[in-house]
C-alpha cells in the first residue's frame, strides 16, 4: 500500500530529479580533479544541461537510472506498484529527453549522457569523460 500522498510524491520527484543528485556531484568532483571548468545548469542553452562546456560547445547530462529509464539497466525497472502513474511519468521523461537531444543537435552542440550506474568505477568514468571532451 502506498501512503505517499500524490502531492508528497510529486515532491520527491522534483527534489530528486533537479539538482545536486549524488551521482552529479561525483562526475563534477572527478570533472574539477581533472583539471576541468564548466558551468552548471546554464539556462540559456537548451534542456538546459547539468554540465555546460561553453567553448568546446560540449554538455554532459548525468541521468538517473530510474527516472530517465536507461534501457536495459538493471536499475531501471518499471515500478510494479501505482503503474498508472509511474508509467507516464517515466514515459514524460524520456520524450523530454529526446526532444532535448534533438534541440541541441539542431544548435550544434554536442553532449555526452553518463548514467548513474557508470558513476562507480572512477577510472572507467575519467577515460571516458577525458574521451568526450578531448575529441574535436
Ligand atoms: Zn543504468
């Protein structure tokens, strides 16, 4: 049984989503011990982006497993309870998602998506992340 009010949970959703979530602040850290400046969240560019390279017109999205579904994920699952509501939640994120994509090929930029469960293992992280950013 779900206790959670809709609004409680509508809530939790917005604080979990916006800013500042754990596996973010581990890709910033690594990003700065890197040697890295970026800005945050810049509003002018479009979906406005969690990681902003202005110069190398570059942007890196650090998605949840969960909410933006990373596909075939273990830790994506559909929730098996309140589907109703789940289902187009998630279904609202990841056409969000899409259409941010396509607005930022438009602008020419390029961006990278580091999922969450990429966020462990430091080494495999920095080669990957130094490989994005590095590429002309
Ligand atoms: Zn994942």
């Amino acid at each position: 049984v779900d206790t959670i009010s809709k609004r409680k949970r509508s809530e939790v959703m917005r604080s979990i989503r916006k800013t500042d979530t754990r596996p973010e602040v581990a890709v910033r850290r690594l990003l700065h011990a890197m040697g890295y400046r970026f800005r945050l969240y810049a509003k002018e560019v479009p979906g406005r982006p969690d990681i902003v390279f202005r110069s190398r017109r570059k942007e890196i999205f650090v998605n949840g497993c969960f909410w933006h579904q990373h596909c075939g994920c273990v830790f994506a699952r559909e929730p098996k309870s309140n589907r109703s509501y789940w289902i187009p939640k998630l279904e609202g994120n990841r056409r969000r998602d899409r259409r941010v994509r396509r607005m930022l090929t438009t602008a020419k930029w390029s961006h990278l998506t580091i999922w969450e469960c990429q966020t462990g293992r430091a080494k495999n992280l920095e080669r990957k992340l130094r490989g994005y950013l590095e590429r002309l």
